[in-house]
C-alpha cells in the first residue's frame, strides 16, 4: 500500500489493517451442475490472510475443484489447492506440473452457495506481494475466469 508521506496520519499507517479486495463473476454454465458451477471469486487480503470465497449458482456440492495461484516467476512458486467439500490441501509445484509438496491443509468455510478459503499468505505465497488466479473444475469443465485470471496485490 502507498501512503502519501505528507498527508500520513496514524490511522493510515496502520498496514497490518490494509483490505484489498478484487471480485470476478462468471457466466451460469449449461451443461455443468449449478452445485459446482462458479458463479463469483472474491479475494480480500487483510491480517496476513488471502480470504478467497467461491459463490456458487446452488448450494456447492463437488469432489474437487482446483484453485491456482502463480506468482509470476519461478515454476517452484507456483501453487496448486485442491479444494473438496470438507477440506483444502495446498501443494507447491516442485517441478513443471508436478505439485506434491504439501505445505497446508484448511478447513473451508461454507454458508448457503459460498465456499470459502482463508489462506496464510506467507506460508504459502512466501514474500511475493502479488499473485495470480484461477479456479477450474475438471469435471464441470468451468473455469473462473474464462482465460487469464484473477490479480490480487497487497
Ligand atoms: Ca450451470
Ligand atoms: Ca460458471
């Protein structure tokens, strides 16, 4: 966050209170289940967590979906969560498309048609400040965003 020096007051340097937040939405698929088709990614950094939560078009019921972070450098930063009903499991790529180093594992939120993650930002992203997403489902074949994906800076 840039805080213009002349006009900082005490409030405004407090960074560890800083919120950003992106959402993206996306289209009802037709031929994918409503209960695993995304309908809107937000992202909020706040707390030295990313908050993501998925909205679903109907109550999220699935085996899997994959959530995908890429920090936009090495191929060792890139991030693969693998997303299930009950829990969530955070693998680091250790070689290109390979993701079996395990680091995290959470338990995701749900409430009505929202899945939500809290992710530590530096156990998983490390020092990188900005980070690019994506969700897919193989099954359902949706992806969030159609192409390219979601940018959360802090
Ligand atoms: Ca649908
Ligand atoms: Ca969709």
């Amino acid at each position: 966050m840039v805080v213009n020096r002349q006009y900082s007051l005490p409030i405004l340097t407090n960074k560890g209170n800083c919120k950003l937040a992106v959402w993206r939405s996306d289209k009802n698929e037709g031929a994918t289940s409503d209960a695993r088709d995304f309908k809107l990614l937000k992202l909020v950094y706040g707390y030295t967590n990313l908050f993501a939560r998925i909205t679903f078009y109907a109550v999220p019921n699935f085996d899997e979906f994959f959530f995908y972070a890429d920090t936009g450098l090495t191929d060792a930063t890139e991030i693969l969560i693998k997303c299930h009903m009950n829990n969530f499991e955070v693998y680091k790529q250790t070689a290109p498309g390979l993701y079996n180093n395990k680091i995290y594992t959470g338990t995701p939120g749900k409430s009505g048609n929202d899945y939500s993650l809290t992710i530590p930002w530096n156990t998983v992203f490390g020092s990188f400040n900005s980070v690019k997403i994506w969700l897919y489902d193989m099954t359902g074949k949706d992806r969030l965003p159609d192409s390219n994906s979601v940018i959360v800076k802090y």
